[in-house]
C-alpha cells in the first residue's frame, strides 16, 4: 500500500489518539488491581466511542481518521466488537485484523 507524507501524518494521529477516550472511564476502572467483570470490559469497550467524540469536530483531523479511530478495536470478522458495521474503513488502524 502506497501513502503519501499527508497519509502516514494523519495515520500517526489516528494512532496517538485511539486510546484517548481512555481518559473518559472512571479512575476506579482504570485503576483496579483485580479481574475485570463483564461489566467492566464493556466499559472499557466503549472507549473508541469516547475517543471518536473527543476528536469528531476537529477539521485538522481527516474523516477516514476519524472513523480509524473509532474502528480501532474492530475486526474484519466482526468479533469482540462493539462496532457493528457494513464495512471496516480502509484506513483500519486495528492490529487485531
């Protein structure tokens, strides 16, 4: 796949900034030295959602970034996925695909 200088730019921003919407879970969560219950994993999967909405009004950002971002944790075979969509944007930034 071939990027242009603006492309890996604006992928290298994606990828800083996927995990933003951490910052949004409680500090309990975040902080919590015993097994996670099925209700803490589904808080912790709702942050792509977070990070999305933090960075969705910024016009610096590219669209397909921004959609990177909150596809982050998606996979092409749709597994262990809060996302549920038609199709995964091609600027994925997942390394679970």
């Amino acid at each position: 796949m071939k990027c242009n200088r603006a492309d890996v730019y604006q992928a290298a921003i994606g990828g800083c900034l996927a995990d933003c919407g951490m910052a949004k879970l409680p500090p309990r969560l975040l902080n919590k030295r015993e097994s996670l219950t099925a209700d803490d994993y589904k808080e912790i999967h709702a942050h792509p959602i977070f990070s999305y909405k933090m960075i969705k009004d910024s016009s610096i950002i590219k669209d397909s970034v921004k959609v990177a971002v909150l596809e982050h944790h998606g996979r092409l075979d749709r597994r262990n996925t809060i996302m549920f969509k038609e199709k995964i944007h091609s600027l994925n930034l997942s390394s679970s695909s």
